[in-house]
C-alpha cells in the first residue's frame, strides 16, 4: 500500500500548474516564510547556492516591475504573431486570444500581493556544456530547483504563482528598481498569491513520448 504522504504529495506536484489570475489578498508573513525556507532547500552545483531572493510587496515597487513587465509582453505577443505561418486577421485574434492570461498577469502585477524576484551570481556558476556551439544550460541548473521548490512549496499552502522570465530581458532596469549590483543577473519573476481559480491538472506529454529506457530511440 502507497504511504498517504506519498499520494498527498504526487497530489501537489501534478497540480502545480502556472496561477496568473491571483487574487490582492496578503499572504500571511508565517506562510510566505516556509514557502522562502523551502526555496531555499533546492541543490545547486557543488552547493554554492549562487542566488538571491528579493521579496517585493511595496506596491510603488511592484508597479515599477510591472510597467516593465507590460512593455516586455507586448513585445513577445508581437512576435509571436510575426512568426505565424500564415498570418490573418482571424489566426493573429487566435495569438492574442491565447495569450490573454498571459496579459492579465502583465496588466495586473502591482496588485499581486508578493513578488519574488531571483538573483543570480554568474561567477560562481560552473557551466560544463560550454563550447558547444549553442546555449550553455547547466549553469541555470544551479538556479531553476530553488524556483521550482518556491512554486511546489506555495501550492502545498493553497498559494499560486508562475515562473515568469520575461522582465529578464530589462536587467538594467530592474537593477535600478531594486538596487543589486552590477555582478549580478535577474533569473526570474514569481508573482505569488491566493489563485483565483483551481489548482491543476497539468497538460504534459505522457511518459512514454518524455523517457526512454536504456538508450536513444527515435
Ligand atoms: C523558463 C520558463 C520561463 C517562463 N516564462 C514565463 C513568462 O515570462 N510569463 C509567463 O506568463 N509564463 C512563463 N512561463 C510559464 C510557462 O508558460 C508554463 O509553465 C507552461 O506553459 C506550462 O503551463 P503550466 O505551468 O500551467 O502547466 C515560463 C516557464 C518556464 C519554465
């Protein structure tokens, strides 16, 4: 027989699904610190723990990031239509339609009650895929667990949040919103709250498209 915990927390990890829709509500300082200590529990290379968590619930400060935020989403729905295959009135509407959650969250950040910005320091990743002649990934290796742990630790208390990227594209800006020096990068953007809709389920490819056993096979 399966443990109970073991159900309970397969129950958290298949319903952790990106919340955009987050209600103004505060989060409890008791509840918003486990769900910091967990992130905080994530490995990293060699145990450096090369990052940094600022935690932002001033409102004129969040607006701040939010503006960004806006501007940058605008660009990537943008692009997003510039690449369809054949674009129309009624297959742009389609992008825009799809991407809609995606703008309720850009519009709206300011009124989120926690946003948790990442910090990393590049020195003290060890990057061993350098060289190959395409984008180095192990070094974010040492940086996404402490995001994913944040996110599973905030659904285990009812909270919601999604990994958002795109304000790292305005590095410079956001250094001089939140002050951190010149060494270090932004890896991502969690706005966190009380989900206004329903935790889960997830859309995933199934396990036998995602593993292989023993070897490669087309
Ligand atoms: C590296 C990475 C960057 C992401 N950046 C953004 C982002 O900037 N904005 C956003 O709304 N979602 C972002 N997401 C969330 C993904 O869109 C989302 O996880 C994916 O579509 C799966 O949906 P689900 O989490 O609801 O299952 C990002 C996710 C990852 C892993």
């Amino acid at each position: 027989m399966t443990d109970p915990r073991t159900e309970v927390f397969r129950e958290i990890l298949s319903t952790t699904r990106s919340i955009r829709r987050i209600a103004p509500d505060e989060v409890p300082d008791d509840v918003l610190d486990r769900v910091l200590e967990a992130s905080t529990w994530a490995p990293s290379g060699g145990n450096r723990q090369p990052w940094r968590l600022i935690v932002v619930r001033d409102r004129a400060t969040k607006q701040a990031i939010s503006d960004l935020y806006a501007e940058e989403w605008k660009k990537y729905v943008d692009f997003n239509i510039a690449r369809l295959p054949e674009r129309t009135p009624a297959t742009e509407q389609r992008v825009r339609d799809a991407m809609t959650i995606g703008g309720d969250l850009a519009s709206g950040l300011a009124d989120v009650p926690v946003l948790a910005v990442f910090l990393h320091d590049p020195s003290m990743l060890y990057v061993t895929d350098a060289g190959w002649g395409r984008h180095p990934v192990v070094g974010g290796a040492s940086l996404y667990p402490a995001v994913q742990n944040l996110l599973v630790a905030a659904r285990a208390e009812g909270l919601g949040g999604v990994l958002t990227t795109i304000v790292c594209a305005r590095e410079p800006d956001m250094r001089a919103i939140l002050g951190f020096p010149e060494s270090w990068g932004v890896h991502a953007l969690v706005p966190l709250g009380w989900p206004k809709g329903r935790h889960g389920p997830l859309r995933r490819a199934p396990l036998t498209e995602m593993v292989m056993r023993e070897r490669w096979r087309d």
